[in-house]
C-alpha cells in the first residue's frame, strides 16, 4: 500500500510539472500496419517546454521544425531546400512528449481540444475512468480517458451510436525516472468497416535536459524556399 501511495505522489508531481524539466530528447519508431501492409518510421525528437520541437528523421536526416502557434518548417539538408507552412494541425500543444513536459498529461489535451468533464469514476483494480464530452460540430461527442496511479492507461473516442471509433493505449512508464512518460504507445483506429489501422510508437533513450545540438536547430540562411511537397 505505501509503496502505490508513494508512485502515485511521484506519478502526480509529475504531472503537474513538479519536476519541471526544460526540454527531453528521445529516439522514435513507429510502426503502422494498414491494408495489410506494414510502414516503418524512424526518427529523434527533440522538444523544449515552450513548445517548440525538432524531429529529425532517419536515414535521410531530414528536418520538421514546430511550435505551439502551427508553424511548420520543413528542411531537406540533400537539397538544401525548406518548406514552410502555418495550420492548426501543426501545433504541437497536442504533442505527447509536450504534453507530459508541460504537465498536462492528466487530461492528454482533451481540454485544448474543446472537451469539457462530464463524469469521474473509479473502477475495480483501482483505475480511475474519466468522461469527457463535446458538443461542437466535427468532434466525436464522448472521449473516455482511463488512468492508473494518476497515469493515462487508454483513452477511447466514442461516436454518438456508442460504438469506439478510435482506441490509443499508453504502457512502459518508469516511475523511478525523472520524467515519468510511456515507452510504448499503441493506436487503434476502427473507422474502416473491413479493417482497422494500429500504430505502435516506441520511445526509447528519453533524455531529460540534454545537451543535443539539434534542440537549437536553425533552418540554413541559404536553403531555397519550395512549394508544398504535398
């Protein structure tokens, strides 16, 4: 009992940025399985608590800089040719990473997103469901987040049928670090009525206040500006 009470304090100073780290650097592999076929991506991600951040692709060593207001830069160094963009989607106030460094991983943005509490409630095995709604048009109207010891465990999109259009579950924390974050994040999308998409994201070398230089990356004086590549 002592020892769950003391990872839950760990677990919720944690999320309310009591350790209050600057910035965390980490090494990304996701997987995606669609229509039966399997993409794999690999990439390092740097981010800093004001919400900017650097991924750095794999092998190509291409470079995607974000931030907070949507603003989006994209560098290839093979061609020395930069790409910029400004949308919603961009934003990385929804980012994981951002989301524990900022403290806000109780809620996993649902807030930011225009979800409002509906409803709290414990479960057996000591795992806290909370409900979440929205009444705005295009959103799924009820999130359910699940959480353990003040961590996310799932959290499930839900239409207005009752039926789950999309699952994500969040595993691997290491409560005895610093910066308390899930090594292994797992998404399934079941908006296909054959078949469902799963992502699997892995986060390993998660690195708090790091000295990597990419964390200071700037896009060259003289990288020739393209049209969207999409």
């Amino acid at each position: 009992m002592l020892r769950r009470l003391l990872i839950s304090i760990i677990a919720l100073l944690a999320s309310v940025g009591g350790f209050a780290q600057s910035r965390v650097a980490a090494d990304v592999e996701v997987k995606t399985l669609m229509d039966g076929k399997v993409t794999t991506v690999t990439k390092r991600v740097f981010c800093q608590g004001n919400g900017r951040l650097v991924t750095v692709f794999s092998p190509a060593g291409n470079v995607v800089i974000s931030n907070l207001n949507g603003e989006m830069t994209m560098y290839s160094p093979a061609t020395n040719e930069v790409f910029t963009s400004t949308k919603t989607d961009f934003s990385t106030k929804n980012d994981l990473l951002y989301l524990f460094l900022s403290g806000r991983s109780s809620d996993l943005g649902l807030a930011s997103y225009g979800y409002r509490l509906a409803s709290s409630e414990y479960e057996e095995g000591g795992y806290l469901k909370r409900t979440y709604k929205s009444d705005k048009k295009g959103k799924v109207p009820t999130v359910e987040l699940v959480l353990k010891d003040y961590l996310p465990v799932y959290v499930a999109y839900i239409d207005a049928s009752r039926k789950v259009v999309s699952k994500t579950y969040l595993s691997g924390y290491d409560t005895g670090a610093a910066f308390v974050f899930p090594s292994r994040v797992t998404g399934i999308d079941y908006l296909k009525s054959r078949d469902s998409t799963v992502t699997r994201t892995i986060y390993s070398n998660v690195r708090t206040d790091s000295s990597d230089k990419e964390f200071n990356f700037e896009i060259p004086a003289d990288a020739v500006s393209v049209k969207s590549p999409f």
